[in-house]
C-alpha cells in the first residue's frame, strides 16, 4: 500500500479535472479546488470540433460528460478560492490545506476594461451574460468573441461584432461561420465608451456612433492566471493548461497536460501498484 499522500489540484476546468481523472484511475485521490464552477472556460464554448477522435460538441455538452466523470469516480470537489501558495500549504479564502503534491490548473483571466465594467450586463464571458438578451455587442476580432457571436445567433440573441482591425483575428471558418449568419462585423471600430440607458447599453464607437444593446460581451484576450506563489521547492508543484502558456491555449492541450501531470506524480509515488 502506498503512504496517503495530500495531491492538491487547483482548478476544475479541462486541465485539472482530466489530472484528477487520471489519478483516480491509478487509485489515487486527489482533492480538486474550484472558485466558480465545473468546467472552467470550456463552458462557454459554442462548438468544439478540434479534438481528434471526439466529435463536434458545444461547451455545455463537454462539461456534462465531465460532471459525470466526476460523479462515477466520485471526485472530491472543494469550493474554494486559492489565494496563494506556500511550500506545502495552499491558503484558500474559506480554509487552508496542506500538500504533498500540488497541480495549478488555474486557466486564464480576462483583459479588462474596467471603464466599460458599468454593469451586470458587462461580461468577459458568455455564461455569465444575464438571461432574457435579445441583442448583444461583442467587442473582439478573435476566436472567443466569434465563438460568442456564434452561440448568441444561435440561442436566438442578434449579435453585432466590433474589432479594432482592419480583420478579425479569428479561425477563418468561425468568421465564414459568422459570415454565413450575416451578423454584422464593425471593422476597424473600437468602442469607445459604454453608457447606461435605462436596463439597456449605448456603445458609442470611436467614430462617434451610438447603439443600444442588452448586453457587452468583451473578448479581447486573455492572460495567465496564478495565485500568489511563495514557494521555494517546485519539485512538488505543477503549473498545467492554459496558466502555463500564452500561446497553446487548447483544450486538447489543457486535457494531455492533466493526463502528463498524473503520470509524473504516479512516477513520484513510486509507480503504478
Ligand atoms: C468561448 C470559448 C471557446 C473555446 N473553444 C475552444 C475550442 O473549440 N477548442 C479548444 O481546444 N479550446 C477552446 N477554448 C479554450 C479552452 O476552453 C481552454 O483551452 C481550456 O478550457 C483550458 O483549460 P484549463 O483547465 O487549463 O483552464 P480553464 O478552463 O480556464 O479552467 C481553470 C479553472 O480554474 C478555476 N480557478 C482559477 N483560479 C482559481 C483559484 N485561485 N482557486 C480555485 N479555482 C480557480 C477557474 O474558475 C476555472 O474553472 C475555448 C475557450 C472559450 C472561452
């Protein structure tokens, strides 16, 4: 029998829950913290069809196959935020707890613009849109603002897209997609301004033109995302998925990276029983 051992992962998005999965699969348990909910950024993902040998399926579809992992295997979930870390110790806002092994699986943070930030109906993500929209402005010219347009027109919101550049920086398929839909794309229109009109929005551009919407979706990139690390010995500690890269933000990577971690704390614990 293998010495209990604390494996702490922090972040129940792709990256930490398939690191967990693959633990449990050895036997080993794991303890898995998450601020918000399952799934990390995935949930908000209109279509998925860039992972090889899983056909195309929406965010919502990814998360409920990883809730029932979770349940099957009977995965321990702690809500909690991780402020920060210290050699063997994790200080969270609701408690503190102690690791052997530690896995940061903490994702991304929105750029922010926190002038535009005026109300509820700002977000930087689609799930946390308020419900009953029937139109919504996305400022953005990459793949997760087209994603977002994409998955407004199809849950029947009318999207219009407003990007800095001359082009999108999206997938051209996602923006062919768009395209398809004839929702409107602004080119070369940064907002400028977010005012409250009532429930609703005015954006007013840079060339000084106003419209209302329900909502702002802002997607205009995405940076690390760590808890405050005052660790000396990294031998112990894994930063995995998207908080490890700024540029192979994949769930695919997210996913072979969780797996990766599980083996190598395997490895550590003296190898498969
Ligand atoms: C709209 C959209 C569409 C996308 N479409 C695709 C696609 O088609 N194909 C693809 O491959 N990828 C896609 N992605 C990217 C994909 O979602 C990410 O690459 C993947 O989710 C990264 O997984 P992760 O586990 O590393 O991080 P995340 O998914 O960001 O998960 C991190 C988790 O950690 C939690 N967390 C953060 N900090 C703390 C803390 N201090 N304490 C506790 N919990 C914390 C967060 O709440 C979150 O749940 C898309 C992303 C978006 C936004």
């Amino acid at each position: 029998m293998r010495p209990q051992k604390h494996i702490c992962i922090v972040g129940g998005g792709p990256a930490g829950l398939s690191c967990a999965l693959m633990l449990k699969r050895y036997g080993i348990s794991a303890r898995i913290f998450e601020k918000e909910e399952i799934g990390g950024l995935i949930r908000n993902a209109w279509r998925v069809e860039n992972i090889p040998l899983m056909p195309a399926r929406s965010g919502a579809e990814i998360v409920a196959e990883f809730k029932r992992l979770i349940d099957i295997n009977g995965l321990e979930i702690v809500k909690d935020e991780i402020l920060s870390v210290e050699d063997g110790r994790l200080f969270g806002i609701k408690g503190e707890y102690p690791y052997d092994f530690l896995v940061i699986a903490t994702g991304t943070k929105p750029k922010r613009i926190p002038e535009f930030e005026i109300s509820e109906r700002v977000s930087y993500e689609y799930v946390k849109l308020p419900r009953g929209i029937s139109n919504l402005a996305v400022y953005g010219g990459g793949d997760i603002a087209f994603d977002g347009a994409l998955k407004a027109f199809e849950n029947g919101i009318k999207p219009e897209i407003f990007i800095r550049g001359e082009r999108p920086r999206a997938l051209l398929k996602l923006v062919e997609e768009a395209r398809n839909r004839k929702i409107p794309i602004h080119h070369k229109t940064p907002i400028r301004e977010v005012r409250s009109h009532g429930e609703r929005l005015v954006i007013v551009t840079s060339q000084g033109e106003q419209q209302e919407f329900d909502a702002l979706l802002i997607a205009i990139g995405r940076v690390e995302n760590l808890p405050k690390m005052n660790v000396e010995n990294f031998d112990k500690v894994l930063i995995i998925g998207d908080a490890a890269h700024v540029h192979y933000r994949q769930m695919s990577i997210a996913i072979g990276e969780g797996i990766k971690a599980a083996m190598m704390i395997i490895e550590l614990l003296g190898g498969a029983e």
